[in-house]
C-alpha cells in the first residue's frame, strides 16, 4: 500500500470499535468493549483501536482505550506501535501522551518522583539483537521529512540524543575527522610535489597538445617511452621525489 495514502480519506478501520473511536463516541465505545468487543483488534493493516486515536489525534479517546485495558506494544503491519506512529505521523501531542504512559513511576515522595522510561521502541538500538531499529521513534524523529517533527525532540529524545553523543558518537565523529585531516594532508602534499612543469605537450613533443588531442603533423615523439612521466620519482629533486612517493 501507498504510505502516503494509507491513513487518508475514509480510513476508520474495519471494526465497530475502531469507528466508535474515530467518530469520538465515548458512550458506545463503552458499551461495545461491556459486549466483550475486542479492544486489541488489529485490521488488515494491522492497526489496533490506539492507532485509529493516534491517525485521527483523538486525545479523549485515546486515554479511555487505555484505561479499558488496550495494549501499547501492539504492532502494525509497517511495524509500528502507536508510540512510533505518533513519531512517524509527528503527531507530537500523541506522542507525548503515549510516552507517559509507557513510563512507570520508581518511587514517589509528595511533589516528587523518579520516572523510568523503557527505551524498546524509542531508542534506535533494538534491545533484542543489538541492530539498527530503523522504526524506532527516535529515527522516526530524527529522519523524518516534516518540520513538526522537530518538535518530538524536546524532552526525553533530546536527553537520549545528549546521552549518546556524549557516549560514544563524540569520540566517533573526531575520530572520523582526524583521519579524514590526515588523509588530505597527505594527499595536498602529494599533489603539490607533482612535477607541473612536465605537462602532456611537452613529453609528447607537441604530439598531444594541452587539451589532450593528438596533433597529426607533430614529430620527434617517440611511442616507446613511458607513457607517464609522473612514475619517474628521481627525476626530481631527491626530498620531492621521495616525499610525493610516501605521501601517494
């Protein structure tokens, strides 16, 4: 299916439940679920009743398909869960309900408590096999198209994006730099040592002029001699030969 169809026009999934929820009918979305409706059915597209609030932005619905007992790490068929569509769709306020509510409290004391956030899903990291999640919601942040999307950056992704670049991307990034200063050092140098004098029209004998076309009535050049004059390193002075040779 076409990604940027897919959530288009008349799309309100394929259960009762699911138009319930995108139609913001509280009343029958509760009756439905007293009926034993099942709230984590998922459609051809593999959307639950939470991606239907996430693709509408129905913030009302969402919090009571939560509260009824939906489940948040429910896949789609893109392998989406609502938390990484709201990121995908930049949906910023969807995302920041769901990633609440993903949280879970460690301790509390009056006015203040320390909060764990799970990073399966959010972290690009996938936790099971070590590789790239390229449908996490930090890659759905920080490689998606739209402006809106830098809005997801503020609070726990940008502190995750801060941890990881003070960790190891740093050291990476000077790492990569560095060799990269030397390489052109040495490459500037090897260049700069080339003997400019010796040009094509002139160890041709004006057989090949400068724009490298060969002159009919040229005489004196010899089709024996190496082609390249740039192989000969002691033709020049002994510290540029020797030095254009280390650093090529």
């Amino acid at each position: 299916f076409e990604q940027r169809t897919l959530f288009r026009s008349m799309y309100f999934g394929e259960y009762p439940l699911s138009f319930a929820a995108c139609m913001n009918d509280p009343d029958s979305f509760r009756i439905l679920v007293s009926y034993r409706a099942n709230i984590n059915a998922q459609d051809t597209n593999g959307n639950t009743v939470l991606h239907m609030c996430v693709i509408h932005e129905n913030m009302e619905m969402l919090r009571l398909t939560i509260e009824l007992g939906a489940k948040l790490k429910m896949k789609n068929r893109q392998n989406l869960t609502p938390l990484t569509l709201a990121a995908k769709l930049a949906k910023s306020r969807m995302f920041t309900e769901l990633l609440e509510h993903e949280t879970f409290t460690h301790w509390e004391y009056g006015n203040i408590s320390e909060v764990f956030h799970p990073l399966a899903g959010i972290d690009t990291i996938n936790q099971e096999n070590g590789d790239i999640d390229e449908t996490s919601a930090l890659s759905q942040a920080v490689y998606g198209k739209q402006t809106a999307h830098l809005k997801l950056l503020d609070g726990l992704l940008e502190e995750l994006l801060d941890a990881k670049w003070q960790a190891f991307a740093r050291k990476e990034v000077i790492r990569s730099l560095s060799f990269f200063a030397i390489y052109y050092l040495f490459f500037f140098t090897a260049f700069m040592q080339r003997p400019f004098s010796k040009v094509t029209e002139l160890e041709t004998n004006g057989s090949i002029n400068g724009f490298g076309k060969h002159v009919e009535d040229a005489s004196g050049y010899d089709e024996s001699r190496e082609r390249c004059h740039l192989l000969h390193y002691n033709d020049l002075p002994i510290i540029q030969g020797w030095l254009r040779l280390g650093c090529e």
